[in-house]
C-alpha cells in the first residue's frame, strides 16, 4: 500500500509538473498570439494605406493621361490652326500683291490670327463713310480668301485726331464707326458669313502715330481688319492688341508703335445693326 501511495503521489507530482509546465506554455502562446494580433493589425493597416496610394497613383496616371490626350489634342488642332493661318497669310500676300509694295496694306501674324492694316486712302475718300471701287476690289479679294476659312472677322476703324461735325459725323468715333461698319457690309456681301463678322470704332483714340504731322496723322486714318481662329478666346476684346508685339512677318511697312485706347464699342454681329 505504502509503494501505491508513493507511486500515486509521484504521478500527481509529475502531473502537476506537466499542468504548471502547459500553463506557462499557455500563457506563452497567448502572448505570441496577442503579438502576432498586433501585428497582423499593423500589416492590415499598412495594407489598406498601400491600397489608397495605389488607388490615388492610379487615378494620378489617369488624369495624366487625359491631360496628355487633352494636350496632344489641342496641339494637334492649334498646328492646323497655324497651316491654315499661314495659307490664308501667304494668300493675302499674293493676292494683294501691289498694294502691299505700295506700302498702302500691311499684313501681320499675330499670335493667333492675321492682322490687315488699310490705308484710309485705299478705301476711303477724305471724311467719307462709302468705300471708292478700288476698295471694294480690294475688300472683295479679302473675302474670297476669307469667306471660307474658319475665323471671326473683327472690322476696327480708326482716325486721325482732326475734328470732324456734320449732320451725319459729329464726331470721329461716328466716322470711324460708319467705316467699319461699311466694309463688314460689303465683307458679308462679298460671302463672309455675317455671324463671323463684327465692327468696332476706336476715334482717334488708338493712334499708330503721333498726329503732329501730315505723314502721322494719314498712318492713323485707317481700317484694321483682325482675323482670329473661331475658337480663340475672346476675340473682340483681343482685336486691339499690339501688332508688333506679336508680330511674326510684318510686311510694307513694318511693325506698329504701341497702341493706346479702346473701343468705343463692339457692334453686334449683324453688319445691319452695326450700321451708324
């Protein structure tokens, strides 16, 4: 019984070892495991913050490539815009030849357009509004290279700073203003579709000259004729930039002094309501 007794209690010792022994393994593997809890934790987390990085880089690489296609786009469309403007300027040159050796026309590529600069005396005679036949010729080869060519026409008559009073000119921006609107009429008549055409009167107040002398003040009577790609921004307000700031080839004549002043007004687009 004695040897029973001993037996037993040296199994029960060796038992009680073994539970002592699987607990602290217990509690072991409970720290491991709340460690590894943690750590799985901070791996979700550094994998949801990788997921929005990728998420944003890839909506960064989309809107890159649509900024690229949006600009490839636009180059595209802005280098026919230049051939075009480039034929229609090597055109005119051609087709108004003689008054350009004259020195009575002058044509300038702006950076997004064409400028004509007409002598008053090309289509004007002294303190009239109606356009000699030269000048009719002359308006009527503009808009055969014009008419179908894809640009706004913005028509801006200008004067000398002499006084002018009539019944029908009390001043120069009437004068100015009636002359513009005289050759976007003959411009419409002559095939510019009317909505592409507009007239804007600047008076003696946008002189390309000083009006002290007789050869200043016959450079500031003139008609300014600003051709613009039909979807270049604001057209009418741009028409009075300066040419020879933006001048590419500045023919018989050379490039503007700055301009001064503004518009009287932007005239509707209907050459008959732009009527004075």
């Amino acid at each position: 019984m004695v040897d029973e007794r001993d037996a037993l209690r040296a199994d029960k010792g060796r038992l009680e070892e073994r539970v002592r022994l699987l607990e602290a393994s217990t509690k072991s593997l409970d720290g491991e495991r709340v460690e590894l809890i943690d750590q799985m934790e901070d791996l979700r987390q550094q994998q949801e913050e990788a997921e929005k990085h990728l998420r944003r880089l890839r909506k960064a690489e989309a809107d890159l490539s649509h900024r690229v296609a949006v600009q490839e786009t636009e180059l595209q469309s802005r280098g026919q815009e230049i051939a075009g403007l480039r034929s229609t300027y090597e055109g005119l040159v051609s087709d108004l030849e003689a008054e350009l050796a004259d020195g009575q026309i002058e044509i300038q590529q702006l950076r997004d357009g064409l400028q004509l600069n007409m002598a008053q005396e090309v289509l004007f005679p002294s303190g009239s509004a109606e356009v000699s036949s030269g000048g009719q010729a002359v308006l009527a080869k503009v808009a055969d290279r014009v008419g179908d060519a894809p640009y706004v026409v913005v028509v801006q008559g200008h004067t000398d700073d002499v006084p002018i009073s009539t019944g029908r000119f009390p001043s120069n921006w009437e004068l100015a203003g009636a002359r513009a609107s005289r050759v976007v009429r003959i411009l419409a008549r002559d095939g510019i579709p009317p909505e592409r055409l507009s007239a804007v009167s600047y008076g003696e107040h946008s002189p390309r000259a000083e009006n002290d002398s007789a050869k200043g003040r016959a450079r500031n009577r003139r008609i300014e004729i600003t051709l613009k790609p039909i979807d270049a921004p604001s057209v009418a307000a741009s028409a009075g930039e300066d040419p020879a700031a933006d001048a590419v080839a500045p023919q018989a004549g050379g490039a503007a002094p700055p301009r001064r002043g503004a518009p009287a007004a932007a005239q509707p687009a209907d050459p008959a309501a732009a009527a004075q």
